[in-house]
C-alpha cells in the first residue's frame, strides 16, 4: 500500500514549446494512493503487479500559467523482476 503526496507538473505541449520558446510549467500539489502484490515464483524470480491513482485538483500552489480544472491517473504496472 502506498499513500502520500504528488508534486505534478504540466509543461506545454504547443508549436511553441518545440521551438523552444515555450511557457514556463505548471506545478501543483496532489495526492498519490495505491496497491500492490509480489509472489515470490522461486529464489531470484517474483511476480509484481501494482496499480495507482494521482489525482491533483486547482489549488493555490499553481507555479506559472493557469492550470487546467484538474489532473486525474490511473497507472497499471505488472512483470517479473530476476535477482541476479
């Protein structure tokens, strides 16, 4: 289980952004909470899968332009991690 802060950060993403003369990021404050699951297959193999939500809302700690209504997402990780 995990709970705890996120720090998000929007940069622009427009025509002007790729020439490098973009705006500055936004950063906001959010929160991160999520679950996950190990099974241990053998000595050095183990099976993972987790899954998570940020979610970050308009509030005061907006840094440069003007933020969107809000940020919400979801993350689906799974795999096999080897110990070598």
């Amino acid at each position: 289980m995990t709970v705890g802060p996120a720090l998000i950060v929007n940069e622009s993403d427009s025509i002007a952004a790729l020439s490098g003369s973009g705006a500055d990021p936004a950063v906001r404050l959010g929160a991160k909470v999520g679950a996950g699951l190990n099974w241990r297959l053998g000595k050095d193999t183990t099976l993972f899968g987790a899954y998570g939500f940020t979610t970050a809302g308009p509030d005061k700690l907006t840094v440069g332009p003007k933020s969107p209504a809000g940020d919400t997402g979801f993350d689906l990780m799974y795999g096999v991690r080897f110990r070598y």
